[in-house]
C-alpha cells in the first residue's frame, strides 16, 4: 500500500517536471528530497533518523536523483528517434 501511496502522491509528480527538477539549483531541490525521504520514512514506519538506502533498497524505489538520471537517456533516446 504504501508504494502505491508514493506513486501516487510524490513519484507522479516528479516523473512529470523531472527534467525541470534535475536543472534546478540545490535551494530548489532540498525541501522536495526532504519531503521524498520523510514520506518513505512515514510509509515505512520507520525511525525518523533512520538511514533512507536500506529503505529505498527494501521499497524498490527510487531517489529524486536516481529518476532524474534514469530520465535523461530515456529523453535523448526519444528526442533522437523523432
């Protein structure tokens, strides 16, 4: 449930202006990783201090960054193509 949670909530909304969000300046990005880490932690019940890799490693998701690599060749290979 909780993965759906943060498809539908958080991922969603990144996918959509991640190309946006991969330019923009480090002021910009932090309160959106804050708020991607402290929702995980909520989903996960986890401790609010608690490491967020074993997290991401266990839920099968992904970081702002992690999408945002995994994006741009998607968008190159499609901008190529038409």
């Amino acid at each position: 449930m909780g993965k759906n949670v943060h498809f539908a909530l958080l991922y969603s909304h990144i996918e959509y202006c991640i190309i946006n969000l991969g330019c923009a300046a480090t002021s910009v990005l932090d309160p959106l990783i804050k708020l991607q880490m402290r929702m995980l932690r909520i989903m996960a019940f986890s401790y609010i201090k608690a490491s967020l890799m074993p997290l991401l490693h266990k839920s099968h998701l992904l970081t702002l960054n992690d999408v945002f690599k995994l994006q741009i060749p998607l968008l190159i290979t499609q901008t190529g193509n038409n």
